[in-house]
C-alpha cells in the first residue's frame, strides 16, 4: 500500500492508516442482492436487520424495505461483522441497535426483535463486546 522511509513521523503514520481504513470500508460498503431480474446495490451501513421469512428475506433499511427470494445463511456470508445472527430467522446491524436486553433487541426503527436462548450468550459478546 505505502512504503516508510525511516526515520518516519507520527503523521506519515496516521496518514497510512486513515488511508488503509478507508480501503478496508470500501470493500465493505455494498451489500448485493437480485430480485427478478433487477440487481440492487446497498450500502451496509444503510441496513437494520433482515429477516427470513419461509424463502423470502426480508431486508428493512434507513430508506425502505426491499423483499427478495434467499437463503438468510448466503445473505449473512456477504455482510461485514457489524451484522450478527440473533435467531435463526434474523440478522441485525449492531450499529442500530437503540436497546439491548437478554431476550430481546429494539432496533433503530422502533422494531423489537426476540434472541433465540442458543444465542444470547454469542449474541451478548458481540453487541457489548465482552
């Protein structure tokens, strides 16, 4: 990415660093995903959770809801680690997580979302990182 030259500053440091972040997060941005014939492209930071319902994953962003045909697995595998599997039918971004509780999460939107009993302890490491 960068070559330093010593001696080098604390600011060519942060400079390389803003620089590899920035990289790291482009990479991450787009979430993709087909519904007919029509491809969508959006951002991660834009979704709130998902949620399968029989064949159908239902996707709730900050600007709508979109509903497309998949598998919640697949769709997980294609998000960055923001996203965390809280049941085996739902998939929150802990970046809108408005409350937190042992059996339950409310969500930015108001939409409270139930922990399946397998997943509370994952779910508690991930979301206050203990």
């Amino acid at each position: 990415m960068d070559f330093l030259v010593k001696p080098f500053s604390s600011e060519q440091i942060d400079d390389v660093m803003e620089m590899a972040v920035k990289l790291i997060k482009k990479k991450d941005v787009k979430f993709e995903f087909k519904k007919g014939r029509e491809y969508y492209y959006l951002y991660m930071g834009d979704i709130v959770y998902l949620i399968s319902e029989g064949r159908k994953i239902k996707l709730v962003t900050l600007k709508g809801t979109y509903e497309y045909y998949g598998r919640l697995e697949d769709a997980l595998n294609n998000l960055n680690k923001n996203f965390v599997l809280i049941h085996q039918s739902y998939v929150i971004n802990k970046e809108h997580v408005l409350r937190y509780a042992y059996k339950d999460v409310e969500m930015a939107d108001g939409t409270i979302l139930s922990i399946s009993p397998a997943k509370r302890k994952y779910v508690r490491r991930n979301i206050l990182g203990e």
